[in-house]
C-alpha cells in the first residue's frame, strides 16, 4: 500500500507560497496528480504491471509515462527545445525505448514508480513557485503533431501537464475498474 500524503502535503505546501495564478495551476495540477495516483491504491506490483485492455498500458507505466512527460516539459520550462527529443529523427528503436515508459519492467516496483513521480512532482512545483515569468516562452521541439515555428509560453506548457495528466487518470482509471472493479470516483 502506498502513502499518498507526502505528494498531497507537499503539493499544498507549494501551492500556500504561491499566489493567485500560480496557485491555480499547482492545485489544478495537485488534483490531477492526486487522482491518477489514487488508481493505484492497494495494489500489488504485479496488479500495477498487469495490462487490463487491449493496449500495452497499465497502471504502474501510465504513472511512469505521465512522470516521464512532467519531467520533459518542466526541463523545456527551463531549458527550451534542446531539452526535448526531435520527434522527427526519432528511429523506430527509438519509439520502442520509449515505449518502456508505458510498462512495469523487471525489477520495478510500484512503490519506486510512485517515489519517483512524487519527486517529479516536488521539482514541478518547485519551478511553477520560483519561475520568475509564466509568459517567457520557447519554441516547440520538432515533432509531427506540433506546428513548425509554434512557441508555448511556461503558463502553456502547465496547462498542457495538467490536461495529460487528467486525460491519463481517466485511462488510469479505465484500467483500475478493468482490474479489479475499484473506481476513482462514483
């Protein structure tokens, strides 16, 4: 069993030394990460590795892709393009590394896939209560899905992480149900 109240109190705590805006965002975010997180209540690390669906998601490698991409835009926040892979020059080796994200591998265990994102978390709102300019923007990484020469501003790029993090915990919450008949909300 995994103790969520760690993420949940650090998370308030972030959001008590921002303001107005910023403190949107990070509860916004908070409630999203709360929920993904809660699918995986109780749960042995062979029920968070288990696929329920057709697809090669479950609930351990949905955890680790969403903390995978939090990681990436946080590091874009910061550093730009470079920070991010080139889409288009990707192989298809390169597809199928990252394809891990999406799966429990040997030797993982739910509670380090959850430690990990905690501390994902922790650097996210972190950045979100210190980032001197939500405006300041960076152009997109090249990838097919993104328009050449599109920019997103910090305040984008947040939003962004919230809308994937809540569109995975609905997966999240598929799979779980699937599993075992639990259900995050309802």
């Amino acid at each position: 069993m995994q103790d969520t109240t760690n993420a949940a109190t650090t998370a308030a705590a972030a959001t008590a030394t921002a303001t107005d805006e910023r403190a949107d965002l990070l509860e916004a975010l908070a409630k999203q990460r709360h929920f993904l997180r809660f699918t995986t209540r109780d749960l042995t690390d062979e029920q968070a590795g288990q696929r329920t669906t057709v697809s090669e998601l479950c609930l351990g490698g949905l955890v680790k892709h969403v903390a995978s991409v939090e990681r990436h835009w946080a590091d874009f926040i910061l550093q730009g393009p470079s920070a991010m892979p080139d889409f288009t020059a990707m192989t298809e080796a390169d597809f199928a590394k990252r394809a891990e994200e999406f799966r429990m591998l040997p030797g993982e265990t739910l509670e380090g896939v959850l430690a990990d994102y905690a501390d994902v978390a922790r650097r996210t709102d972190e950045l979100v209560t210190t980032l001197p300019d939500l405006n300041a923007s960076h152009p997109l990484p090249k990838a097919p899905w993104n328009e050449p020469g599109a920019r997103w501003s910090a305040r984008r790029v947040l939003l962004h992480m919230i809308a994937e993090t809540a569109q995975h915990a609905g997966h999240a919450d598929i799979i779980r149900e699937s599993l075992d008949g639990a259900k995050s909300m309802g």
